[in-house]
C-alpha cells in the first residue's frame, strides 16, 4: 500500500495516444514496480481497488498498467474532458489503497517474477528478434502504453 502517499502529492498527467480511443494517465509515483498488466473486466482487477474501480467510469473498455502509467481504452461515450476528470478522480482517491508490487495470476505463473521471460538463452535468433525489439520497437510502444512479447 502507499501510505505515504496523498492525493495531494499524487500527479496525474494525461497524454494522448496514437489510438484515439485510448489515453494514457502518468504519474509521479508508480502503478506497477515490476511488469505490466492489462485489465479488460473489473472482475479480472478485483484484488486490486484503484484498477477495479476505474472501471466504473463509463465507457472503460480495458486498463494496461506498465511502471507509472495506465492507458485506458474506453468506447467513446464520455467526451475526453470528462474521461480525463474521471479517470483522474480514481486514481487520485483510491491510490493510498494502491499496492505497485501486485502480480496478476498470469505473472505468478511466469518464474521471471512479473517480466517477460525472455528465450534468448535458447535460440540464438530469438536473442537477436528481442534485441532488435529492444531497441526499435519497444520504446515507441512502451511510451504509448504498449509492450510486445514474443
């Protein structure tokens, strides 16, 4: 939990994305420590109250959260001035009940502790394809929300 966190030291930011049904909410403070996670139900982020209750802002489609940033992609129904209050509000209110060292099942199952396990030790071409990865598309994907796994 954050205890020593406040929603007045909390900073939210939103960016835009290159999908315009999606925006991306970074923060000063973490969501996520290690690995991602992506939410398409509240039921799937139940544990977690911030991720489930960001679904009650309507028109939520789905929640990727990745270090300090969340995009949600959300169906359109609420202009983005009121996304963006709303989706602020949530953060901000339910962050001190927010743990960023959760690990979603799917992680849990993942001996990597919440990061890709990479087969680079493997396949000397799948060593090669993540290095490249690393490099050139990661970033850009990364910056708006994203990730790629082989």
């Amino acid at each position: 939990m954050n205890p020593r966190i406040n929603a007045d030291d909390l900073l939210v930011r939103m960016q835009y994305t290159p999908n315009p049904l999606a925006l991306k909410f970074v923060a000063n403070q973490p969501f996520k420590n290690e690995g991602k996670a992506t939410f398409s139900v509240a039921e799937e982020a139940g544990e977690w109250p911030m991720l489930r209750d960001l679904f009650t802002v309507s028109g939520i489609k789905q929640i990727h959260v990745f270090q300090n940033t969340i995009t949600v992609t959300h169906d359109g129904t609420l202009s983005e001035d009121e996304l963006c209050e709303n989706v602020t509000a949530v953060i901000r209110s339910r962050y001190e009940l927010h743990d960023p060292n959760f690990v979603t099942e799917d992680e849990k199952g993942n001996s990597s502790g919440g990061r890709v396990q990479r087969a680079s030790h493997e396949n000397p071409v799948l060593e090669k394809m993540e290095e490249i990865l690393d490099r050139t598309i990661r970033p850009g994907l990364q910056a708006d929300g994203g990730d790629i796994e082989l």
